[in-house]
C-alpha cells in the first residue's frame, strides 16, 4: 500500500522537474515587476548617495565655489625678501591680494609702468603663507567673485545656487540627510505604533479604549499642524526632552555638534524623532485593525487553551503575522517621511541652514531664482525627491504582490495582475 502511493508523489516531484537556481526566481520576479526594479535602483541610488557622499561629493557643499583667474606672471625671478616685483601683463590694482605659487603677496604701490611691464612693491607673505623664492615666468592669480547661480556645465554638472554652492554636491549631502532621517523616524514610529497596535488590537477593553482615544486625539489635528507642534515641543532646547537628547549625544558629537558629516545633527535627529512620533498614529490604526481579525483565528485560541500567555501569543503568534504589514507600512510610511522633512524645511521650521536639505532646497532664495529664470538650483533637488518617492511607492507596491498569495497572478504594473482578478 505504502508503494501505491509514493509512486504518484514521486511522478509528480519528476513532472515539476528541478527547482529553479535563486539567480533564475530573482529574473523571474523582475520581468514580473519592471516597476518594481525601477523603484529598487532608485533607492539603491539613495542608499548609494547617503552613505558614499563623502567620497560622491565633487565639492564642498556649504562653501561657495569662486572663480580664479591669472593676473599677471612674474617678469624676474625674486627672492624671499624682495619686496619689488616686475609683473607683466598686470591684471590687477593697489591694495589687491594676488597669489604666486602657495604664498600671497598685497600689492602697495606701483613705482613704474613701461609698457606691458609694472613695478609693483608689495607686502610678502600675508595671510598667513610664507615668502619664498619664485622663478622668472610663475603667475599670479586671484580668487575673485563667488560663482552665483552658473549654469550647468562640465565643472559644475547642476550648476550653482545663490550663494555659489554646488547644486549636485548639495543634492548628494541631501540624501544622507534624507535618509537619515527617513529611516530613524520609520524605526521609531513603526516601532512604537507597532507595539500600540499589536497592544490595543489583542487585549482590548480599556487598553484599547485609552490608547484608540489617545490615536483619535492625535488625528484630531492635520497632519503638519501636528508635526509642527511635536518639533516645536521636542525641539525647543529647554525642553526636557531635547537636554536628555543633548546628554545622550555628546560623548558621539564632533565639536561643532556634527556626527558623520552632518551638521546640527541633533536638530535633524529632533526632526526625525517628531516625525517618527507622528507615523506612530497611522501605524497603530492599521496594526490594530489588522490584530483584531487575527485575534479571532483558531490557532489562537488553540494556544490560549493550552495555557499561553498574552505575551507571548503576542509576541509568537500575533506579531510574525502582521510582519509584512508591518514592512508594507514601513515602505509607505518612509517616503512620507520624507516629504514632510521637506514640507517643514519648505517652511523654514526644518532642517537648518546651511545644512544640505532637497526641502530646505526647494525654498527662499532657490524658489525666488527658479520664478527669475533659474530654474536648476531648486530642480535637481525637486528631482531627486521625486524619484525616491516614486521608487519607494512602487518598491511597496512589488514587495506587497510579492509577500500576498492573493496577488501572486504576475504582471506588469506595480506588480500587480495582468489584468485579472486576483487568485483568491
């Protein structure tokens, strides 16, 4: 009898045939969602940019770039005590600053001019450089005007801004900024909405009660009115909140109060954690709505009649069962965060200045020169926002397909069906 029926099982394991390699699922998986990968390589992108921009960053981006040009060239060798240089071809007057080689000299006077050729007496070594001895043929420059809002071109691929800061270094800089602060306020507002939810979902009665009137209170108000008054309340530095903040922070802080290349990084940490408390409310709505229907399965009550305990049902058979929504939600959820950093730093209570921001980016002076004509400083990063959003939206979209059974019928889109209604 045994042989009668393995025979069926063992015909049906040679009719499926091997198991695809994981490199042929993982190409499967991408034909069945473009959008999908679309969306992964924009956040591989972000990912890239946050962590590498120290080594991506073509220029400093809180320094304005200026433009150097040669003056002169020196016409007779001099030593380090001249104090009369012959300079020909002098693009330049009394009381200028010029450089030669890695010393500068300040020109006083000038004693003679025969043709293309002056004689200048100067002052050696100012600012701090040394005098030295420089050959006949060297030339001297000078760092002029600071290089506002250029166009872009091959030095300065997004051009400049205002203030003549590189529009593609501050963009690279503004995703560590988002990032940061998109993944501190996902871990701490999906954690702390998680463990509400899961919370309020089981136990129910007056738990659920306090803390579903306490969701209410908090979605009472709209959204940036709400995250307004929470960085307003965390942030002010009185507050006992922000000096245990600072406490913590101070032994990982450099001495300007930067960490990891961020500057004022415990206003950005302020700002994130305020976000984080906000995406706190949606997701212990959501958790606990999904709780309560699963609260009612049978292997549940299984495991309350052989004598576990609330905890631990939550915690071994409750939670792994809302992980994916809780993945899904976090993918939502981030891309949020992300705007509303820039929404707040549109408004000028975010991220402060000069620190790199895509929302601090968007505002003021680059907003002002987009409506004069010059559109790139505020574009690029306007660009860049979009695309991470649009890439973690249809990323979810991919991973919610992917992790449903219901939707597992393949397609195009998002990663939804091919038109069909799904398996059920």
């Amino acid at each position: 009898m045994a042989q009668e029926v393995a025979a069926p099982i063992e015909l049906a394991a040679e009719a499926r045939g091997p198991r695809p390699s994981r490199l042929r699922r993982i190409l499967h998986l991408s034909r069945q969602h473009p959008l999908g990968v679309f969306g992964l390589l924009c956040v591989a992108l972000l990912l890239g940019a946050g962590l590498f921009a120290n080594f991506l960053a073509p220029y400093d981006p809180l320094v304005p770039n200026r433009v150097t040009q040669t003056v002169g060239t020196l016409a007779e060798s001099v030593s380090d005590d001249d104090t009369v240089m012959s300079i020909d071809n002098p693009d330049t007057g009394l009381g200028s600053t010029i450089s030669i080689d890695e010393e500068q000299v300040r020109i006083l006077g000038i004693l003679s001019e025969v043709g293309n050729r002056t004689e200048a007496k100067v002052v050696r070594g100012v600012n701090d450089t040394i005098a030295a001895p420089h050959e006949a043929g060297a030339n001297f420059f000078q760092t002029d005007a600071v290089k506002k809002l250029h166009s872009p071109s091959f030095e300065h691929p997004m051009g400049t801004d205002g203030l003549g800061r590189d529009v593609l270094s501050r963009t690279i800089w503004g995703a560590r900024i988002s990032l940061m602060i998109g993944i501190v306020s996902i871990l701490a507002g999906v954690t702390l909405g998680s463990f509400f939810g899961v919370l309020s979902g089981y136990t129910g009665g007056l738990t659920d009660s306090i803390i579903q009137r306490g969701v209410d209170i908090f979605l009472a108000f709209p959204a940036l009115v709400l995250l307004l008054a929470i960085i307003a309340v965390i942030g002010d530095p009185d507050s006992s909140v922000r000096k245990l903040i600072d406490d913590l922070l101070a032994p990982i802080l450099a001495a300007d109060g930067s960490f990891w290349g961020i500057p004022n990084f415990v206003d950005i940490l302020v700002v994130s954690l305020g976000i984080g408390l906000g995406v706190s409310v949606g997701t212990a709505r959501i958790v606990r709505g999904a709780v309560l229907s699963l609260k009612e399965n049978v292997y549940i009550e299984a495991a309350r009649s052989i004598g576990a305990s609330p905890g631990r049902i939550m915690r071994a058979h409750i939670l792994p069962n809302v992980a994916a929504l809780i993945v899904v939600l976090g993918s939502i959820f981030l891309p949020i965060a992300i705007l509303a950093e820039a929404a707040i730093s549109f408004l000028g209570v975010g991220v402060p200045e000069p620190t790199p921001s895509w929302g601090a980016d968007l505002s003021e002076k680059n907003r002002e020169s987009a409506l004069q004509g010059n559109w790139w400083p505020a574009f690029f990063p306007g660009l860049a926002l979009s695309l991470v959003v649009l890439g973690f939206n249809m990323l979810g979209d991919a991973f919610r397909d992917i992790s449903d059974p219901r939707l597992r019928t393949g397609g195009a889109g998002g990663g939804g069906g091919r038109g069909g209604a799904p398996a059920l």
